[in-house]
C-alpha cells in the first residue's frame, strides 16, 4: 500500500475542497511567476546580478531571487523600486475580460 500522494492527487484534492479558493490560489500563483519573470528580464537587459539589483534596491539577493522565481506577490511599492532600479518605469493597467461567445 503507498500511503504517498501525487503532486496531481493533492491538487484534486484541493480543489474539490474549495474550488473557489484553489482557483484563485492557483491564478495568483500564475500572477508572481509572470511579474517574477518579467522582474528577471528587466534584470538582465539591465546588465545586473541579483546582487546588484538588490543593493540598489536596498534589499538583499536572496530577495531578489524569491521574486524571480515567482515565490512572492510583490508589492506595487517592490515593482516601483525594481523599476528605478533597472531605469524603467512601472505602469499599471487594468484589462477587461474578454468577452464569450456563449451570451
């Protein structure tokens, strides 16, 4: 007998507990990767190390490498200062849902 779940297994399980909560779990996870890459990029066309990013920004690189990954849901304050950081400028935009074809 295993008593060990899948990673699949788990997340079933997750979600018929509360599928609202785990939905919206699983798209803010989906949101930190991106901003997480996105923060990886700007990094690198910068010419930085996680370190540098992460001295100008007056944080440490273990941070930086948190964010990067995707394991944290930056503030707009941390997205400011990473934008200063690597000279760009943080816009915000919010974007309506598409519309379906079934109505």
């Amino acid at each position: 007998m295993n008593l060990r779940k899948t990673l699949d297994e788990l997340k079933n399980e997750a979600r018929a507990e509360n599928p609202a909560a785990f939905d919206a779990a699983y798209d803010q996870a989906g949101r930190d990767i991106e901003l997480g890459e996105r923060v990886r990029e700007l990094r690198l066309r910068a010419g930085l190390t996680q370190s540098e990013l992460a001295r100008r920004m007056g944080t440490t690189q273990p941070a930086i490498a948190r964010l990067e990954a995707g394991g944290t849901s930056p503030s707009i304050q941390t997205l400011d200062s990473v934008a200063q950081a690597v000279g760009a400028r943080l816009e915000i935009l919010f974007v309506e849902p598409m519309a379906t074809s079934d109505g």
